[in-house]
C-alpha cells in the first residue's frame, strides 16, 4: 500500500493575498502568514503534512505554487 507525500514551494513575492488556496487545501496545510511580502500582501504559509495533491496550484490565479510529490510506500 502507498500514499502519496509531497510538498510545496511558495513564491512568497509573487503572491497577492487572494486566499484562495487556503480553504483548497485538502489537508488543511496551509494557513496565511501574520507578517506581509515587499508588496504588502499576507502570503500562505506551509505546515506539515502535505500530500503534494496540487489543490493550491490548481487555485492560484498567480501560479505561486511548485508542487513536488513522490509515493512512499507504507509497510
């Protein structure tokens, strides 16, 4: 058996604070930063326990996010 395990990298300054990757998130990772980018906008910030799925890709009208993913194998 095998499940999918993955993370994200997140174009900080690129983002524009839509929120919309935030309830995307089917492992609920993701959450908005307290402090701002150089353009002054809040940014999401990654936690653990991502799957690598792409929801937040998938939302983000900026395209802040690279996905990486790879299946472990679970014994």
């Amino acid at each position: 058996m095998s499940r999918s395990v993955g993370t994200v990298t997140i174009a900080v300054e690129a983002c524009k604070g839509c929120d919309l990757c935030i309830p995307a998130c089917p492992p609920a990772v993701l959450s908005m930063s307290i402090g701002v980018n150089r353009n002054g906008y809040h940014h999401p910030e990654l936690h653990d326990g991502c799957t690598g799925c792409s929801a937040c890709l998938m939302v983000c009208p900026d395209f802040v996010f690279t996905v990486y993913r790879a299946e472990r194998s679970r014994g």
